[in-house]
C-alpha cells in the first residue's frame, strides 16, 4: 500500500535513467547511508569495527569487483585472491618509494597495478569460456602467489616475508600503522568504497554496462551488432581488477596491518566468489548482501550466546556457526538461485501489491 | 576497431550503379560439405531481395557470408563498392550491415530498452572516464541516444514492453524487439533471417508491415530469408533461388515463380 510507484511520473529521460528511480527507495538507501555514515561510526566500539564493519565494507568493495566480471560480463574468475594481493603489494612498494604522497592517492593508484596484471590474465578470455577460464585464471592464482612469496624486492626483503604497513599520516590523522584509530581507518575505507560504488553504478548503466551484458547474454549477437568483444572482455577484466586491488590495499593497510602471501590465497579468491553468488549475480546491491551474508553474519552468531548469558564453548559456537552458515547458503541457493538481491526484489514485488494478493 | 579497415583489407573497386552488395562467385565448404558454390548476385540500393530455397540450400551460409561469420574459399564481396577481404563481424557491423537470426539472439538479461540501445553502441563514443563520471557529456550522449531508441520503440509499437526483461517476452516480440536493435544501428543493408518464422497469421502480417517500413521511411536495403512464398512474393522486388549450395533462379517474383527449375527443386521433377 505504501510502496506504490504510480503517480512517480518521469518526465524526462534523465529522470528515468535513474539508478534508484522509486522514491520509497530513495528514502530507504539514504537512510542506509546516513546509519553507516554517521550513526554506526558514532556509536558502536572498537571491537565492531574491527570484527564487522571495517571488513564489510573492503569485502563488499572486492564483492563489487568480481560482480563486474562475473556478474554483468559473465566472465569467471578465482584470481580475486591473486589480484588483492598484487593491489595490495603494489600498495606496499608504491609507500615505500613515494612515503610522503597520501595514502588515499596510493591505494587508488595500487589498483591499476592490479588492473594491468587482470587484463594480461584476461587475454584468455578471449579464446576459452566458463569453467575452463575459470581454470586459466586459477593459474594466475597460483602463479602471483608464488610471485609474492618468492620475490623478496616485494616486501622489502622484510625477514618475516611480510609486509607490515608503516605509519602514514593524512591531514594531520594517522590513517595506517598500528597507532592509527579505528575509526579514521573507517571512514577511508568507507570513501573509497563508496567511490567505487559509484564509478560501478556509473559504468552499469551507461554503454559499458550494456557492452559487458550483452557479451554475457550472447557474444555472437553483440558481435554482430558492432561490439568489438576483445574490447569489452579486456575493459571488464581491467575495471573489475582495478577495484579488487583498491579492496586488496584496503584490506591490508586499513585491515589487516601485515599480510603474507598466503593471505590471498584461494580460500579468498572463493570467499568473494562466494559472497557474489550468494548476494546475486549482476546486482550491485547483491555485493553488499553477499558480503554482509559471508563476513557479518558469522560474527554476529558468535556474539548471540555471549549476549544470552548462555555459557557456550568458543569452539562449540564457531562449530556450530558454520553448520548455521553453511545450511543457510544451501537454503538461500534452493529458494532463490539468483542470490539475495533477488530474494529482495521479490520482496519489493510483493511490497508492492500488499496487503492485496495480487 | 578502424585500424583494421585499413587500406591492404579493403580496395575502391568501381561502383557499380547503385548496386549495394555484390556478392561474386562465393564458394564455402565445410570440410568436404559444399554449402555454397560459385553463387552470385547483386543487391540493388533501397530494394528489398529474399533468398529462398529448400532446407540446407544455404541461405543461412549466404548471411553468414555477407556479415563476416564465415570467411568463404572463394569468391569476392563488395559492398558499397568497396572490394573486401575477411572481415570480423562488428568489422561489418561499422560498415553499416545488421542483421537478425532465425532463432531470436537477444540479450535475454537485458530490458528491451537496454536491447535496443545496446544496437546503438558503435554510434556512442564517450570513453571511460566520462562513462564513470556519468554526469556531463556521458549523460547527454545518453540522453540523445535514448532519444533515437524511443523513435524506434514508438516505431515498433513495443512502448509496453521497454523496461521488460527480453526473456520474459513471448517469441514473436522477441523478434520485434531484435528487429529494433537491429534497426537501432541504422543499417544500409539489413539482413533478416526467416524473420516470420513460427508466427501466426497477425504477427506475419505487423511483420511485413514493419519490413515494408523500414524500407521506406528509413530507406534501408533489406535482404531477407523467407519460406512463407506469400510473403516472399509479396514483400521482394527481386528473389534468389539456392538450391544444394547453388544459385538456380535470380529474378522478379514472377519471373521466379514460373521458373522450372525452382519449381523442380521444390516439387521434385517427376
């Protein structure tokens, strides 16, 4: 009954071309906005942000990633580790070359180190499709990880093998290193990811979103239509690699403070994949789910007994988190394989009609 | 991709009147299937030519030909008077060739909207940066391109349908909806495959109407695949006949109609 588009005329196709063009939308995500702007930053303790939000919002940048390639171009990838690693290392050697350049710039820039590499990985897209491309840029997986443990130039030749991120101020706050507060290392993360986010939403609904679709929907019809598809699989690779290294170099210097390199290991690479499918293939919301779902969730069952005064055993709680866990996701993909954010655009469907059945 | 319209891939031959297309002694095999030998014919500008023939004649290989999904043996093309060798798809594509398939290939994720839009990519130029900016010139281009879609969904009378997905559509409005994008790209030369195909009597006859148009009012040269000889006869101004990979008739309906040799190919000849 509330949820009602009729009587929202676009007069104009500017007007129409929005990317959230209901209005009860509008109020829903700035409200969304204004909690993780404000609210959360404002209220919650050291321990959320470190365990929840922090994480969230640099697995939802890296989720968003990945969408672009799998979700919108239809090209399979299980380099994502891979390719947060070479963000993130190039993070690294660009900070201790350039140490007085700030650190936002440098972690923008880390990307397109990223990108290069994605695109060279991506060349195989050209000629192999599905699972088998998914093998080739498993290659690159393990490839680059070795690349990172055995190349000493790329953490300084550091005798632990890691890299450790130094102290960085910013406008007078410290924004990396161990002194560095929780809450400013929030914000960055959350302002890149937010420009991330728009970049992505920009690029979905112009030309380049409906190139990457209609290469996924069907390559030799967008072929015939004059879309050259080395171009739109190479811009897809380099675009979606870009973000996942700015969320590889969040991860670590904003996250994490030191990193080896079997912290990119495939069990990342499935982590993103996974927060994908689950929140919803081709939907930018669906890379908030999905991250949500994967990295929020299991924090939030763990603190449930705590919280319930129940006296639980620490490994009986996370045993039994990933039972819950698990089961959830064979749920969701049984009642809904196109993830979350369709499970959430049914919702609105129904929203719609309520309290009247059709 | 103009790099590789380069001048060692394409030589001015002499145009020919207003002879669109050309199509000169092609010959394509498959291993040791022939599907097309020595055909040739020409394709007048602002005329509408249908290529007919019995199953496995080759008409689909005949499309094929022309918008650079196969590469025949033998045999030379031209088009605008323009002698061309191999050629990618979107390479033709920015010639000013479309086209539609038998079995409708769509974006089936997309809108009709985002459809016929997507046939108007060759014609958007604004690169990356603007793209991810999106307000300014990425938006306006947007805007005037949106414009041109709408013309032609108001042309096809697909309004209802813009913010559909295209997979949820019934088959004869996926058809509609390809037509438009291919419509979208403003053609020369427009190729249908069998765009009748598994329709009812209502939707042939909006079809033809639709073809009829085109021709017209955007002046575009049709070349269509057609086994309803109703509708073929009706539509064309000039008919090729292939039969087993080979040209056996080439004329106006009439003349193809009283033809023996078509008529032996369909009936048989005893």
């Amino acid at each position: 009954m509330y949820y009602r588009e009729s009587g929202d005329f676009k007069t104009s196709y500017q007007a129409d071309n929005q990317f959230i063009s209901v209005y009860q939308d509008k109020i829903l995500v700035s409200i969304i906005i204004f909690l993780f702007w404000l609210v959360l930053p404002l209220s919650v303790s050291e321990f959320t942000f470190q365990a929840i939000l922090i994480p969230f919002v640099i697995y939802s940048t890296a989720a968003l990633g990945l969408n672009i390639l799998t979700g919108y171009a239809g090209q399979i990838s299980l380099g994502t580790g891979a390719f947060m690693g070479v963000g993130a290392y190039s993070c690294y050697k660009l900070v201790t070359y350039f140490p007085e350049v700030n650190i936002l710039i440098i972690v923008l820039l880390s990307g397109l180190f990223s990108s290069i590499i994605g695109v060279l990985f991506g060349l195989p897209s050209l000629k192999i499709k599905g699972f088998y491309l998914a093998i080739a840029t498993l290659a690159a997986q393990f490839f680059l990880i070795w690349i990172f443990e055995k190349v000493a130039w790329l953490y300084n030749y550091n005798n632990s093998g890691a890299i450790e991120v130094p102290t960085s101020t910013s406008f007078n706050f410290v924004v990396t290193g161990p002194s560095a507060s929780s809450i400013t290392k929030y914000y960055i993360v959350l302002i890149i990811c937010s420009l991330m986010t728009l970049i992505t939403i920009n690029l979905i609904r112009g030309r380049f979103g409906r190139v990457w679709q209609s290469v996924r929907d069907n390559d030799i019809s967008s072929e015939i239509i004059g879309i050259n598809i080395l171009h739109a699989k190479i811009s897809a690779f380099a675009i979606s690699s870009y973000v996942i290294g700015v969320s590889g170099a969040m991860l670590v210097f904003f996250w994490k403070g030191a990193a080896e390199a079997n912290l990119f290991d495939i069990g990342l690479s499935f982590r993103i994949l996974f927060m994908v499918i689950i929140g919803g293939l081709g939907s930018v919301l669906g890379a908030f789910f999905g991250a949500f779902f994967i990295v929020v969730l299991p924090v939030l069952i763990n603190v449930v007994p705590q919280f319930m005064g129940l006296a639980v055993a620490s490994e009986t709680v996370e045993h039994v988190n990933l039972i819950i866990i698990g089961s959830l996701i064979i749920a969701i993909l049984i009642i809904e394989p196109h993830g979350l954010s369709r499970l959430w655009s049914i919702g609105r469907e129904k929203l719609r009609l309520w309290p009247f059945p059709h | 991709m103009n790099a590789s319209l380069a001048p060692d891939n394409i030589q001015p031959t002499s145009p020919s009147g207003n002879t669109l297309l050309e199509v000169d002694q092609i010959s394509l095999s498959f291993g040791g299937v022939k599907a097309l030998q020595d055909v040739s014919f020409s394709v007048e500008e602002k005329q509408i030519t249908a290529i007919i023939g019995p199953n496995g004649a080759g008409k689909t290989s005949m499309l094929n030909v022309i918008n650079g999904f196969y590469h025949p043996q033998q045999g030379q093309i031209h088009f605008k008077g323009l002698h061309r060798k191999q050629m990618r798809p979107h390479e033709a594509a920015v010639q000013g060739i479309a086209r539609t398939f038998q079995n409708v290939a769509l974006f089936k994720g997309m809108s009709t909207l985002n459809n016929i839009m997507a046939g108007r990519n060759l014609k958007m130029k604004k690169n990356l940066f603007w793209q991810a900016l999106y307000y300014g010139p990425a938006r306006d281009e947007e805007m005037r391109h949106r414009l041109e879609a709408e013309k032609i969904i108001d042309f096809l009378e697909i309004q209802s349908i813009r913010k559909t997905p295209v997979g949820r559509l019934p088959y004869g409005l996926q058809k509609r909806v390809e037509l438009g994008r291919a419509l979208a790209m403003e053609p020369d030369l427009l190729l249908l495959d069998e765009p009748m195909a598994g329709m009812n009597l209502e939707e042939k006859q909006d079809m033809c109407r639709f073809v009829l148009d085109i021709n017209e009012q955007y002046g575009t040269t049709i070349v269509l695949i057609e086994h309803d000889m109703g509708v073929v006869m009706d539509l064309s101004e000039r008919v090729v006949v292939l039969d087993y990979g080979r040209k056996i008739a080439d004329g106006t309906p009439d003349e193809v109609r009283s033809n023996q040799t078509v008529i032996d190919a369909y009936l048989g000849n005893n």
